[in-house]
C-alpha cells in the first residue's frame, strides 16, 4: 500500500472525532479550486467540477422538489400543508481515476451532514443545508487534510406556521456500489453527520464519477395550528373578556383550546396566572373534552404545574372551565386584575389569551339636590319669575313679594316681641308711680283718706257691747 495512504488511515482514529464545522450560506467555501470533467483533480476533493454532464455546477449540490411528481429539483421551492418533498443532496470525489490505486485519490471518513428548518411561515422563508467532510492527502505531503463543502437550498411558503417533520427512514443513498439503496442513519441531521461510501458506509469514497451518487430525504409539511380563547363571567352565562366585580366575588373562567392544523400537537399544557388578589376556588376546576362530555373535576392544578391535556388530534377541543374568588382588601378597589392562561405544545410553540376583573367597592348614594328653577325651570312659577326678570312691566310682575311659611313665622315672632315689650314697659312703669303715690300720700283724695281711718280692734268693740248691756239694765 502507498505509504502516503498508510499514513492517513493510521491516523484515522485520532482524527475520526474531529470534523470542522461552519455556518453555510449559499454554497462554499467561495474561494476553493474549481475543476472540469477534462481537468480533474489530482487529490480528494468534492462538489468542485463546474461541467458535470450530470448536474452542471457541482458547487450546488442541495436541491429540492415535491415528492411523487416529475418535477425538476430545483434551489427553491413553496411548500404546501399536507404535502411532502424530498431534499436531493449530490456527492462527488473529482479526483482522476488514476489517483486512486496510489490512495492520494481516495477520501476518508467521508461524511454528509444535513439541516431542515423545523417551521416555515410566509413571513420566515427555510434553509435546507448540505455539507460534506473528508479527509484527505496530497501527492506533496504526506499530511493529511480537512476538506469541507456546503451548500444551500430554500422553502417558501404562503401559510402561517407551517412545520416540517422528517418522514422516518426516507434518509437514503444512491450509487453504483453495493451500498445502494441503504437507510442512513438519523446522524445524518446531526453536527457531524454520517458516514457514506461505494459498497460500505466506511467513509471510503474513491474518485471518479463512476463513484459518485447522491442522498435524497423527505419532509412532510404539516399546519400546526390552534385556536386559544379565555372569557370571564359573573354569572357563568354571559361571557366577555372583562367584568366588573366586588371585593369577595367569585367570578368564572371560560378556556378553550383546539388543534385547527392537520397534524398532532404533542403534551399540551394549559396554565394559569393570576394577579395577585384573585385565589383559585378550590375543586372548580372541571375539564370537558372527547372523553369527557359532561365534564370531569381535576385537582387545583391549573395555576400551579398547569393541567396537562396529552396530544392532541387535528380537530380536538378541549375547554376548561374554573372560578377565582376577588379579595376582600379594600385596596383592590379600582384595580384591573388579570389573568392570563397559556397554552404550549410541541416542546416549543405557545399561545396566551387574557381576561380581566375591575373591582369596583359600593360608595354612599349621594344626596339629591332641592329642585328650584335654577336646576329645573319647569317648576311652577318658574316661568313667570323668568318673564318678570326679563320685562319687570309685565302685568302681574309688581305684587307684593310672595313669603313663605318661614318668613310669615318669622314676621309674627318679631312683632309679638316688639308688642310685648312695650306691654311690659307700660306696666312696669304704671306699677311704680302707683308705688310712689301711695309711699307719698300724693295719690287718695280727701274722701278717700277720711273712709279709709283705722279700724278699732275687735276686743274694743266686744268690750263696749258690754257696756252698753249694763246701762241698759
């Protein structure tokens, strides 16, 4: 065996670990020799013949085109829900047929690795990547060398959300060697890849077109999808997505969930988070779905780990239905509370929808004001008062002032007073000139002082009637 192909494959265990990796773009590198079907080269290299009879410009090795029909593969194509394509990845070693029985012709521990994007939407176009490493001597050195290629193809679409899954077992490769038709390894779609060849997959591949072949995998384009509601009520039948609620109410939660693509949504989880001053009712938490028509209670779960539903086929629902009660602190009052639920699925995609509580405390009614013509000019009289302003002549407009009760009572307390004060004055001043006249003497007449001489005591007058009772005798 050359000695320049020894000293590779004995180094193949060092360096079969070690493949360089990069970020791919278009295809590249850009700058790497390029070659003909005339000209070969005279070392391992790939992907580099810009005349191939075959497939023209081998530096664009990836393509793609829907599975099943005749059409072309092509760089880019749209892609479809419900549809599956198949990613075409070419491989060839330009190394001239007489370079490999010295080995510096023939690659080692060749590998092909590829990417898929996971989703497409009509906003974020795909990248199918291809990328092929081998290692390799030249017939000046008897060191061997990384040798990298890569390339590029593109999906579009005109939907929202599509997913692409690999159909498993569709990885296979295609070449005139005994290793035609094998099933690649799912490596193939990791950092490294996996190992092709002519009759094994050893990573052997001698150069020459007759050596050559290509990998070709499918996808299946899916719509992963669901519609995802919340609502909230106070009386469990009319719904919306706010109402307004008193400190200790219990108001109820309306989800519902559905899978409206056309294919399976993998452990769906619903959760709940609430603001604080909103508490779970505990054991209101009833779930309604296929298995469960007439509803089923789960433990108080749905705001805490959240209630996981399982898969979920296309066209399944599931609704969920649970109360909160509001907090008797009065410091909620005219507050927003809200309340969030969160759908994910799939390990990565998510919904959220919201509903809210205002709390509203009950206030005093106020007082109503007195109705008078400045608040209500139909009042009676209004109108008059109004004219009367307006044209003072008017017949009618000069009568006495009108008076209320309060006035009339008024003007009655205020003459009485006035009365009785003069009342008092003039007796009290009678009763003292008629204490003055009699202190004086000034007030009797002279008749009046002689009827009015002293009495004699009464034992006088029993004493003379004696007397005269003797004389007579």
């Amino acid at each position: 065996m050359n000695k320049k192909l020894t000293t590779l494959i004995s180094g193949i265990t060092i360096l079969g670990g070690l493949v360089a990796t990069g970020t791919a773009f278009a295809w590249g590198p850009s700058e790497r020799p390029t070659y003909t079907n005339q000209s070969p080269a005279d070392y391992a290299t790939f992907n580099s013949i810009t005349d191939n009879v075959a497939v023209g410009d081998e530096r664009n090795f990836v393509r793609v085109k829907e599975a099943g029909t005749e059409d072309h593969y092509t760089d880019e194509v749209k892609i479809e829900p419900g549809k599956e394509y198949e990613v075409y990845i070419y491989y060839h070693n330009n190394a001239g047929s007489d370079t490999n029985s010295s080995g510096v012709g023939l690659a080692l521990l060749t590998r092909v690795a590829a990417t898929y994007p996971a989703k497409v939407s009509k906003d974020a176009d795909g990248t199918l990547t291809g990328e092929i490493t081998w290692k390799y001597v030249t017939s000046k050195t008897d060191t061997a060398h990384d040798g990298k290629v890569w390339d590029e193809a593109y999906l579009k679409t005109d939907y929202d959300n599509v997913v692409l899954r690999y159909k498993p077992g569709s990885a296979k490769i295609h070449n005139g060697g005994e290793a035609n038709g094998s099933v690649l390894s799912t490596n193939l779609f990791s950092e490294n890849g996996t190992y092709i060849g002519y009759n094994l997959l050893n990573g052997v591949v001698p150069g020459c077109a007759e050596y050559s072949g290509h990998i070709t995998y499918t996808l299946v384009a899916e719509k992963v999808d669901s519609s995802f509601n919340k609502m909230v009520s106070l009386d469990g039948e009319n719904w919306s997505e706010e109402v307004t609620a008193k400190p200790g109410d219990y108001v109820t939660y309306h989800v519902t969930f559905q899978n409206t693509g056309n294919t399976n949504l993998t452990n769906v989880i619903l959760k709940d988070a609430h603001d604080e001053g909103l508490t779970l009712r505990s054991g209101s938490t009833k779930v309604f779905d296929v298995n469960n028509e007439d509803g089923k209670v789960i433990d108080d779960i749905i705001d805490l780990s959240g209630y996981n539903t399982g898969d979920a086929a296309p066209g399944a629902l599931v609704q969920v239905v649970y109360q909160a009660q509001v907090g008797w602190d009065q410091a909620l009052c005219n507050k927003t509370l809200n309340n969030t639920i969160t759908a994910s699925y799939n390990s990565a995609e998510q919904k959220t929808d919201n509903a809210t509580v205002l709390v509203a405390c009950e206030e005093p009614e106020p007082t109503p004001e007195p109705e008078d013509c400045a608040n209500n000019p139909n009042l009676p009289g209004c109108q008059k008062e109004k004219n009367c302003k307006t044209n003072p002549e008017m017949e009618g407009c000069q009568e006495l002032p009108n008076t209320g009760p309060l006035e009339i009572i008024l003007a009655i307390v205020i003459i009485a007073g006035i009365g009785g004060a003069g009342y008092y004055f003039y007796r009290t001043k009678k009763t003292l000139n008629k204490v003055e006249k009699k202190a004086t003497g000034k007030d009797e007449t002279p008749e009046e002082k002689t009827s009015k001489q002293p009495e004699a005591p009464k034992e006088t007058e029993e004493k003379d009637d004696k007397k005269e009772t003797k004389k007579s005798e």
